[in-house]
C-alpha cells in the first residue's frame, strides 16, 4: 500500500520528535519560581543552571551533526531521543543547583541533534521549492514543546509535584523514539512511498542532495569558509533572544508584571503560539517572495530572515507599555518574529550545504548560536537586577537587525537550485 503525500507525514513526524524536544527544555523554566524555592536556587544560580544545558548544547551540536550525517537520520536521531529523554527525567531527583546543572548539561548533550536532524530530514525528504514550507512545520515543533509546558507545569505542580512534570515528557521521548525507528526511512527506501512522488521529490533537489558522492568537507573546512560564517554569525546575534523567551518569560511575568501561578499558566504560552505561526507563515513567504517579488529562491529566504529581523523593533518596546497583557502581546509578536528569522536560516542553510555536510553545517552553526546564547544569559541573569529587563529585550533587538545585514551581505549559494513550476502540472505533482 502506497501512502499519498508520505513526505508530509515524515514531517510531522519530526515535528513530534521536536515538540518533545523542546517541551523538555521549557519544562525547566516554568517550574522554576516553585523549583528555586524548594531548592533554595538564587537567580544568579538559576542563571548558571540555564548556562550549564547552553554550553553542553552548543558544543555538543557539531558533534551531534556529525554523527547523523555518518550513521544516517533514522538511527542517529532515534539514539539521541532517547538519551534525552532519559535526561529529562532524571531532573526529578536533583536535590540542588549543582545537581540539577548536571542534570540539564546531559539533557543539552542529548538534545543538540534535534535542529540538525530535522534540517537533514528536511532536505531528504523534499524538493527545494517545498524545504523552507517543510522547515517551517518542522520548527513549529519548538514553539509549540514551549506553549505545552505551562499547562503541563502547572498541572503537576497544583499536584505538589513539580517533579512529574519532568518524568511524563521522560516517557514520552522515549515512546517517540521508538515510534521513529519504526517509521521513518529515507525516501529511496521507503516502501510506502509512491514512485511517481519518489521522482517528483528527487527530481527537485540540488546535485548536492541527491548525489551519494557529494563532497564532504571537515569541520576545519568549514569553519574557515564564508558559508559557515554567512549562517554562523546571524546564529550569533540571533539565537539570544529565542533562549531568553524560553528561560525567563515565566519568571518575567511573575517579578515584573507580578502575574500569579495561573495568569502565567494562562499567558506564558501565548509568545509560543505567535512563534508556531512565525514558523508556518515564514516557510510560505519564501515561495510567495519568489513567484511575486521574482527574485530567486534563494533571496527569497533572505527576505523572510529581514521581514523577521524588522518585527523584533516589538518587544524592543515592552519597557514602554504599562499593560501586562500588551507586554504580552508585544512578547508574542517576538515570538512570531524570532521563529520567521530562524525557520528561515534553516533553509539557507540546507541551500547552501549538501546532504553529507548539512547536519554538521547546522549543528555547527547551532554551537556559534548557543555559545553566544550562553554568554548572553550569563550577562542577562547579572543585569536583570541592576537595570531591569527592558534595556535587554532592547539589545536583542539590536542583535537581530545586525543579523540580517549579515545575511544580505554574506550568504551565497553554491549551486544552481532547480526553479518551481508555478503551472498546473507543478500544482499537481505537489499534491
């Protein structure tokens, strides 16, 4: 039996793997004003707790891009999965600060394959004219792992146990990686795969994708080319603000605009919503740039990275509004901003590195992003009590339209990208 639109499924597939993912990482920062109390955790040791899963992560994901691009997608992510997993629910036995760093370093360890197994699949499983549209719904997985929590926290924690919350999303990575080795294959070897959709997917990837003996270049290679630091750079300057939303909204919402345990359960979710549409919306805007605009695919995703880039001028002005609930709403349109620029990275990304370097590339450029996401904290958790939160969501801002010039100027393609047929018999075949 042939299963139709397959390659949509295998997308939905990692967006599971990444919801998990992300809902193990954001478990953290809800549970952490009843956390740090139980624990008797300072906000400067909380601060160190976030570094510690910043740096296992960062310099665990060129690592993990390595290794899914030597033993292949399907085992390499189902390994990590599990590991996570693992991780996250041992976080329920941390007795302190100490601990539960060591805790949180194993799970960024674990969890640093997630993006780069997710761009890999990606540019497996579809033509270049569909990847940013793929990406984009693979990344909603992030956004919506962090519009979970607060719902999940707060049910376990009005149980008295903040505790389970880390063990039930233990279980189900688990469960999700079991679910992966059994589904996913690649598309030359998926049997439920139809020929016609095998051809139509293959047929609009780059040489570089397709081609078994594509080049492979080493770390070293890399990182002293312009194609590392056209993405490396932007993950830089832009990779702050996406880990700031996810380690300090909670504790925003409860010490600066004095929410309660549930106006947080009921809006701390919000931003993550506004970024599962960043990242659906970003993905069509690339082919809508480049059918509209005619420009070529690949400024296309440029042009979403700038779109981003200029909406982040929002939550730049939360110090200037005295309403929570409007300081809710320029978070999300954050939120939304951020997932716009970050989706859209991804494809240039997978544009710019063929399919036997594309995780290393992405992992690579994740380690340049959390690195500079791990400083960025280190300085946040130190001046959100002097100066107040509102001159760094300002700097974030900042960061990001720095990033964009970066991109415009420096990301170039390598190779030709097969262009999309906007015809009828191209609206068939996508079907």
């Amino acid at each position: 039996m042939k299963v139709k639109g397959i390659r949509w499924w295998m997308v939905g597939l990692v967006a599971a793997g990444l919801i998990i993912n992300y809902l193990a990482r954001n478990t953290l920062s809800v549970a952490a004003p009843t956390l740090m109390k139980d624990l008797h955790i300072t906000t400067e040791q909380y601060a160190h707790v976030v570094v510690a899963w910043q740096l296992c992560y960062a310099f665990m994901q060129p690592v993990a891009g390595f290794v899914l691009d030597t033993v292949g997608t399907k085992l390499g992510f189902a390994a990590f999965a599990l590991a996570w997993s693992l991780a996250c629910a041992a976080a329920a036995w941390a007795t302190g600060w100490r601990s539960l760093a060591f805790f949180r370093g194993l799970l960024g360890l674990a969890e640093a394959a997630g993006i780069p197994a997710g761009v890999k699949a990606t540019s497996e499983w579809f033509p270049a004219k569909e990847r940013s549209v793929a990406i984009g719904w693979f990344n909603i997985g992030s956004s919506i792992g962090a519009l979970l929590a607060p719902p999940l926290v707060v049910w376990a924690l009005l149980r008295g146990q903040w505790q389970l919350a880390f063990v039930i999303v233990g279980v189900a990575g688990v469960v999700w990686s079991l679910l992966w080795m059994m589904l996913y294959r690649h598309p030359r070897k998926q049997r439920l795969l139809s020929d016609a959709e095998r051809d139509y997917i293959l047929s609009g990837q780059e040489a570089k994708h397709t081609d078994s003996g594509a080049p492979r270049r080493n770390w070293r290679a890399m990182l002293v080319s312009r194609d590392f630091w056209a993405i490396g750079i932007p993950r830089i300057l832009s990779e702050p603000a996406w880990q700031t939303f996810n380690a300090w909204i909670p504790l925003y919402m409860m010490t600066e605009r004095h929410m309660n345990l549930k106006e947080v359960a009921l809006f701390a979710w919000m931003p993550f919503l506004a970024a599962d549409i960043g990242c659906v919306l970003g993905g069509y805007l690339s082919p809508l740039f480049h059918k509209y605009a005619k420009v070529s695919l690949f400024t296309s995703r440029k042009m979403v990275f700038v779109v981003g880039a200029l909406f982040m001028i929002g939550p730049a002005c939360v110090g200037l509004v005295a309403s929570p609930y409007m300081a809710v709403a320029l978070l999300c349109v954050g939120g939304f901003a951020h997932q716009t620029l970050s989706g859209a990275l991804y494809a240039i990304t997978s544009d710019m590195f063929g399919k036997n370097e594309v995780a290393t590339a992405t992992g690579m450029g994740g380690m340049a992003g959390y690195l500079g996401a791990a400083a960025f904290t280190a300085l946040f958790g130190v001046l959100v009590t002097q100066i107040g939160y509102s001159p760094l969501f300002v700097m974030l801002a900042v960061f990001d339209l720095i990033a964009a010039a970066v991109v415009w100027l420096l990301a170039k393609s390598s190779d030709k990208m097969p262009e999309p047929s906007w015809g009828a018999a191209g609206a068939v075949a996508a079907k």
